[in-house]
C-alpha cells in the first residue's frame, strides 16, 4: 500500500505515547492525528522525556505503541528503552519506535540494540510516520496473538495435567476400592476353601463348589474393573515379548477342551498357520482370548461350534485372529454397543457385566489394532481382531514355562483332604515352634491367617504397622505376614523400617494384599519383602510359602554359623546380616581379654535389648548370645595356639577366661582336644 493513501481513520483504536522535549512536535502530531482522535480510533499521550513517559506507561498499563526521540534533557531515548528491558516492564508488550537526526546512524545503532522496533528521522514526514505506526500496530497484533497462543497452549498443558491427575486420582480410587472388595471376598473363599477339603456330604460340597466358583467370577470382575481404570488413566504399560501366536493360541483352545466337551459343543482351530513369531504382551493376549473364547461357549447350544480361525496378512504386515461361533447372536441394533461398558444385549442367556468386551477392545487397541464383530440374530456371531505384526522383543515367552489358568466358567475340583484343621488359631506358646506375626487391620482377615498357621507356629498379631513393629521389636518374629494397605502406618513403611533395624533386618516379610499390580508388587520387594502373596489367596499356599521361608532361614543359620563363628579371619560382608555379624564379633574382639564382658556388655555395646540380641542371634547362627561370646573366644584361644602367641596360660587370661583350669575345661569341650594336646600335635 502507498505511503500517501494509508488512510488515518481505518486503523484501529491506538493508545499511542510520543516522548519529544520540543513542545512545536506535540502540536504537529495532535494536528495530524485530530480526525483519529475525535472518531476515537486513537488516544494520544505526550511526554517531554524518557523519564515522564515511564511515568505515563506506569499509570497507562494499555499503552502499546511508543515512538521517542533520542536527545532529551533528564532522561535520553537510550537510557528509557534500557529502562523498558528492566523486570519491571518484562511483562509489557510494546513497540518502541526512535525519532532521530537525519544521518544519526550511531544513536540509531544503539536504539536498535536496545530493543527499538524501527525508526524514523527529523524532519518527521507524516506519510512515514502513518505508515511506521500501522507496521508497529500490526507486529503489536503479532505479539498479543502470540501471547494469547502461548497461554491457550499452557491452559491446555494445565488441562492435560489436570485430566492426568484426575484419571490417577481415578485409577487410585479403584485400587482403593478393590482393596476393599478383595478382602471380604478372601473371607468368602477361605472358609469355604477349608470346608470343601474338610467335607464328604454330598450336597453341602455341591452348594460349597457353587459359592467357590462365583467367587472366582466376582475376583475376575474386581481385576477386569483395575484392568479397566488402568488403560483408561494410561497407567497399564504393555510388556511385549516374542510370541509364537499359533502355538499360544493352540493351548489356549487347549485349555477350553474340557468345558466344550461338557456343554457338547465342537471346538477346533479352522485354520492357522504353523509357527508365526511376534512381539505381543502375552498375557494381555490371552485375557483377550480367554474372554472370547468364553462368551462364545457361553452363548453358544449343545450342538454347536466355535471356530478359532488365525491369518497372516504379508503384504499388510499384519494377522488377524477370529472367533465364531453358531450361537445365539447379537440384534443387529445392539452391534454398535458391544463394546460399551456395562452394555448388555437384553435377551441373551445368562448374565454379564459388559466389561470383558470393552477390556479386550481397549487391549487390542493398546496393541495398536482393532477390533470388530459380525452377527446375525439366531445364527451366530464372529468377534475378530486385527493386529499390526511387530519385530524387535529381546525377551522371547516360553510357552513352556506358562501355565494356564481355569476358563471362569470351568467347575473348580477341590479334594478333600485327611488333614484336619484346628479350629483356634491361638496356641500356648511353644519354644519350640518358630513364631510368626500377622499384621492386618481386618480382624477377620487377622483371624483366618491365624488359623490357616495355628498349630505349627507361635502366632502374635497386630492391626496396623505402628502395632506391629512394636511387638516386632519386642519377640522377633521369625517371620512376618502383613498386609500393605493400613491405617497408622501402611505395609511399605513398615516393612522398610522393620528391614532397615538391626534388631529385625533378618525377620521374612510376606506381603498380603489385594492391590495385585506388578508396580506394587515391585515396591514391596524393593522396601526388602521377601515374597508377596495377593488377595484372595489359598491357605495352602500361604503354609506352603510360610514353610519355605522359614526353612531358608534355618539353611541360612548353617551358612552363618559356619562362617562367622570360627576364628577372626577377614570376611567381606555382603547383607545387612552379615555386618551385624561382623559388628558382633568386632565388639566381642574389642573386649577379649576382659573376663567382665559378658551378654549384657554386648547388648549395651550393640545398643539393643537382651531379647532382641538373643532372638537375632539365635535366627542368625542357631545360638545365644553367651554361646556366641564364648566360641568367639575358644576359636580365637585356637588361632592362638595353633600360632604359638604365647603359653596356655597367657593365652587363657588373653581371650578373657577368669583361670586357666576354666579356660582347659571349656576348650576341651568345645574341642573334643586340650589344649596341650593341640600344642603336641604343632610340635
């Protein structure tokens, strides 16, 4: 556009700030701007120096657009754009303009340096300051557009990690909330469990193996609703490794076998090819599977089909793997539901949540595929899904090494066993018997554990960790079974602080709980747990998995015993109870020759209390800590001989014995040798 046909009055509304110390330029430019003005399209302020137009930009926070001379008295141009770059004009959006001197090329320099937007020359030719103010307005337009862009993107950043937080708040909320499902649910199971292998009467076990079973189907209810909120807050990480998918898939088919024969329904593979390896989570696949696999038998008459039917596409670099069944079928309005959650196609046998469909979609989409389904009313239905064929896992899945689970719908077999159960957990305290501590907050949970171990343990129990580590540092347990969601003080913290004691860091911690995420799994046994057992959980394998801890425990001891109760040698310690070995004996060898030094030194030296350094010691070697003192200074009088550190007397006084006559009747004991004779056999 030209200079001389810019017209003043199409601008926009301007606040506009002229800075000049010659009062004839305030006069020129309210002249040349008086139509802009009167039709209110511009605001004009004027200032006679860079310090007033500070003043005049403070109080008129929408001032955008600046044009200054240079040379002013008080404050020049120069000065005031430094003074705009200070943090207290950051925040402003102006576009500074510099009026100077013909030819004036080094003020100009520096203007520009100092953050002008352009210039002008005296003597100020209207058109190009008209056409300077609307290039300075537009690039003002540029910059709020800009700002206005920046702030919707970091809304938009908010908003994200608000709906990130809300969806964690969410998926913490169902954790919470299975939690507290899968602990009543525990008490369904265990009794029921425990009378079924206590039970012969036909009926009762009939009615039992009913409870069981639904039970087994509310627990997979419960984990499809974790499964669920974990996809959709994004939390639920796919664990790829390389498959062989139609090996799977035929044990999969495999372990269905049983439930079709029942219903009288012809199960096979149409087609597949023979081997085809792929990265794919395994497990994700086969929940997609076993849910399929399920509602077909389910929907399907005696006398019916399903096919499992698998095809690679090369050229598409994908396979696709389908189910149909000759079943009841879907309305065709209902089709565009199926994989809503919590939708259910009225009129179809039996009953469902609607949640297993759309937890496979939503795991067939994690794996970046697709799912559909074709059915015609009476006459089946075919669930299918597409996925992408993916290279690269460096872990492969060993078909071998998996086991595969019960279809849902399958009758549980629980066989009675001889064994009888005692009915009271709580026992008359036997020294024999290892001790255990069971720290719930559920007292029924508290009094099933109890009784699944009553009878071969010495049982304690508390209702939260404060509780428990309290009485954890009063017995020393020899193990501990807790539970990681409680009140006071919750399982991990517990545990952490029950391994980072010296009194307790040998004690076998057994996580109990119902939140059966591989996260918390791996949180509890990075805080130093032992094993980890969820809810709900078979008794046996709670005595099972009691039992071999123990045992490792007592395996261990032989390790211990061996290795740090003979002779001071230099052991390089590497476990927490290997330097609380090191540290006894280092205190025990500090004091060798003091025959004052007994149980009650050590223990004060080792700042613990009596029972705890006997329970400890007796968990890490298998004896007291009298008995530890003593063979600590028997082996060290034998290194001694045997190095000819002196006569048996010196040496008797030496490791702390009170008279060489006491020092000659322990070690002959100890030994099965005197020590004149260990002296003989040197010489």
């Amino acid at each position: 556009m030209d200079k001389a046909q810019a017209p003043v009055e199409e601008m926009p509304p301007r606040k506009v700030l002229f800075i000049d110390d010659e009062q004839d330029f305030e006069t020129l430019i309210r002249q040349r701007f008086r139509k802009a003005v009167r039709s209110g399209d511009i605001d004009l302020y004027f200032a006679y120096n860079g310090a007033d137009g500070l003043d005049l930009l403070r109080k008129h926070t929408d001032i955008g657009i600046v044009f200054t001379d240079i040379n002013m008295p008080e404050m020049d141009g120069i000065t005031f754009l430094r003074t705009l770059e200070t943090e207290e004009f950051q925040d402003r959006l102006l576009r500074v303009v510099v009026v100077t001197a013909f030819g004036n090329m080094k003020n100009i320099r520096h203007a520009m340096n100092s953050g002008a937007f352009d210039f002008i020359t005296k003597p100020v030719e209207f058109d190009d300051l008209k056409m300077t103010l609307e290039k300075a307005a537009n690039e003002l337009d540029k910059m709020h557009e800009g700002r206005a862009a920046a702030q919707a993107l970091e809304s938009a950043i908010r908003e994200k990690e608000l709906a990130r937080a809300s969806e964690k708040l969410k998926e913490d909320f169902f954790a919470n909330i299975t939690h507290e499902l899968r602990t009543p649910l525990t008490l369904i199971m265990g009794p029921v469990e425990r009378t079924l292998e206590l039970t012969r009467e036909a009926h009762t076990v009939q009615n039992l193996k009913i409870v069981h079973s639904n039970s087994r189907r509310l627990l997979q209810l419960i984990n499809r609703l974790l499964d669920l909120s974990r996809v959709e807050a994004g939390s639920m990480k796919l664990h790829r490794k390389r498959v062989d998918l139609p090996a799977l898939l035929r044990e999969v088919v495999t372990s269905f076998r049983d439930l079709a024969a029942r219903k009288q329904i012809e199960l096979r593979i149409q087609r597949q090819p023979e081997q085809f390896f792929t990265d794919l989570d395994p497990e994700r696949i086969v929940q997609i599977l076993y849910n399929l696999l399920s509602n077909a038998l389910k929907f399907t008459p005696e006398g019916g089909r399903v096919l499992v039917d698998m095809a690679v596409d090369e050229a598409m670099d994908r396979f696709t793997v389908s189910i149909k069944d000759t079943g009841v079928g879907i309305p065709q309005a209902d089709l565009p539901h199926v994989f809503d959650r919590f939708f259910r196609v009225e009129g179809r046998q039996g009953k469902g949540t609607g949640i297993g469909l759309s937890l496979s979609k939503e795991l067939v989409e994690l794996h970046a595929g697709e799912m559909s389904v074709r059915s015609i009313e009476g006459l089946g239905s075919e669930f299918f899904f597409t996925l992408p064929h993916v290279e690269g896992a460096t872990e492969v899945f060993e078909l071998r090494e998996w086991e595969p689970q019960l279809p849902e719908d399958r009758e549980v077999n629980i066989a009675p066993d001889e064994d009888e159960i005692p009915q009271e957990a709580e026992r008359a305290i036997d020294d024999s018997r290892p001790t255990v501590l069971i720290v719930e907050d559920n007292p029924d949970m508290r009094q099933l554990v109890a009784a699944e171990l009553a009878g071969e343990y010495n049982l304690r129990t508390a209702g939260n960790g404060r509780e428990g580590l309290t009485i954890a540092n009063e017995v020393v347990p020899d193990l501990v079974v807790c539970d990681v969601m409680m009140p006071e003080m919750d399982g991990f913290e517990f545990c952490s602080i029950l391994k980072q004691d010296d009194a307790t860091s040998h004690v076998p911690v057994i996580m109990l709980t119902a939140r059966a995420a591989i996260e918390d799994k791996l949180e509890g046994l990075e805080l130093g747990a032992d094993d980890y057992l969820t809810k709900p959980f078979e008794g046996r394998e709670l005595r099972v998995r009691v039992r071999n801890l123990i045992q490792g425990r007592v395996r261990l001891r032989d390790y211990f015993r061996n290795q740090f109760l003979t002779a001071p040698q230099p052991i390089k310690a590497k476990s927490r109870e290997e330097v609380f070995l090191l540290k006894v004996k280092s205190v025990i060898h500090a004091h060798l020759s003091d025959e004052q030094f007994g149980v009650e030194a050590l223990c004060t030296e080792l700042g613990m209390s009596r029972t705890q350094v006997h329970r400890k010691l007796t968990a890490l070697t298998g004896n007291s800590a009298g008995y530890v003192i003593r063979t600590y200074r028997l082996e060290t009088a034998m290194e001694m001989l045997r190095r000819d550190t002196g006569n048996i007397s010196e040496i008797a006084y030496d490791v702390g014995f009170s008279s060489p006559s006491y020092f000659t009747k322990c070690f002959t004991e100890h030994f099965n040798l005197t020590p004149r004779e260990v002296r003989k056999s040197l010489t």
